[in-house]
C-alpha cells in the first residue's frame, strides 16, 4: 500500500499525472490487469539512485561522522547500489495538461496513447498490495555543484540531474532489500519488471490518444477497452483542434 515516507514529497492530490505509453505496453496493462515497475537501474539514466560529488565531500568534511571513515563509505556505496538493483519504479509526468515533449519522447506517433489519472487516484491503488509503494515527486539538482540530501538510501532515488527537469516526474517506486539468514545479501539483484494488480478504472480518468492518430485506430482502443469490461473514455489529443485565423 501507499506508505509516505520522509524522502518523498507528496504533491497535491488533486495534481493531474500523464503516462505515455504505446500500444503494445496498453495491452499487456490490460491483460495482466497491472502496472509495470522497471528495476531502477534499467529506466535508462545509469545516475539513477547515485550521489553527486559535493555528497561525499560532504563526509569528508565531517570528521564526527562515521561517514568520513573510507571503508564506511564504501559500504554505504555498495548498499546504494544495493538499492537500485532492488528497487523498481513507475515514472508520471506531472502537468495540467499534454506535452508535446512527453509525446516524442514516450508515446510513438499514431500508435501511442496516454493515461490521464491524478496523484489521488494513484495513491488510492496501492491498498491490497502488501508492500510500501512510496510516491513523489522527483528534485532535479546539478550534480556538479549541489549535494544530494535525505534521510534514509531512497533519498538519491527521488533526484535526478538537471538536464531530465522537463520530465517534470512523479514515480511511485518499490525497494525490497533482499536479506539472508538476517543479513543484507549484496549477491541478490530483482527481476527486471514487477507487476502490480491494480484497479485500471480506479487509476485511469481518461485515455487520449496520440495527436494525428486515424480515428478508427481511436475506436479500435476503445473497442478493446470493452473487451477488457472497461468503459474508460478515450478521446483525442487536444492538439489536434483546428487553428483558428
């Protein structure tokens, strides 16, 4: 279920959330009734759940602090990477309305599609499923001159370098650190998807497909959708209204 924990800032419930996806990624959703978490280190972005310099200067600098020990810093390093291999993420993009970015980007041309939802609605899924799912909004710093700062190993997971900010991203993420015989096993990586059953109608205000998509390619989804025993609208992209002179 949805757990808050200090590392990840909540935004409002009311903050409308975008996920593009293409055809293919629609259709697994709908068949295994399920949301897919890629394992972090495989989003595409190898800084992901990394440090910047000026973080670990930042130990140096305090000779107080276990952190400045060397061998301490490397098990800290290693529990890091730990993290990322065991940690999976589903990553929204947070706006009021469609982005022509995200579209290039994420949903192919005539044959994507995206999920309209909220932050509520995402938070609300998570019930019956019995691990934490922590959910926020991802802070873009600059890596060369700012430090990365939290309070537990999930804090590098809610930052990403400045050059991603138009992502402007709110992932929901899943860490499941694995143990043996009551120790950290450093051995273990996760599988690289996880599926998370979830309610679609509960999750999904609305579809909207790719701006030029065929109208029959529209009602073919929407077709579908009913074959799955879903009535979720789907309607076109509002950059597809006509110019007005």
């Amino acid at each position: 279920m949805h757990t808050p924990q200090p590392d990840f800032e909540l935004p409002s419930l009311n903050q409308c959330l975008w996920r593009y996806i293409d055809l293919p990624r629609l259709l697994a959703m709908l068949s295994t009734r399920s949301l897919h978490f890629t394992r972090a280190d495989l989003l595409g972005d190898s800084h992901e759940g990394s440090v910047s310099a000026l973080t670990v200067e930042s130990y140096n600098g305090n000779q107080a602090s276990p952190l400045s020990i060397p061998d301490v810093q490397q098990t800290v390093s290693r529990l890091r990477q730990l993290f990322v291999a065991n940690t999976w993420v589903q990553c929204w993009h947070a706006s009021d309305g469609e982005s022509m970015d995200m579209w290039r980007t994420y949903g192919s041309r005539q044959a994507g599609l995206a999920i309209r939802s909220s932050v509520g609605s995402l938070v609300s899924i998570f019930d019956k499923f019995p691990d934490p799912v922590y959910i926020g909004k991802v802070q873009y710093v600059d890596y060369e001159a700012e430090p990365i700062e939290g309070h537990t190993f999930l804090a590098p997971l809610t930052h990403k370098r400045s050059a991603f900010r138009a992502e402007n991203e709110v992932r929901a993420v899943v860490s499941v650190l694995p143990s043996k015989h009551g120790c950290v096993n450093y051995s273990v990586t996760g599988q690289p998807g996880l599926l998370v059953p979830v309610q679609l109608d509960q999750l999904v205000d609305v579809f909207v497909v790719a701006p030029n998509t065929p109208e029959w390619t529209r009602t073919a989804i929407e077709a579908t959708l009913r074959g799955f025993g879903l009535n979720i609208p789907v309607v076109r992209s509002s950059l597809d209204r006509p110019p007005i002179f």
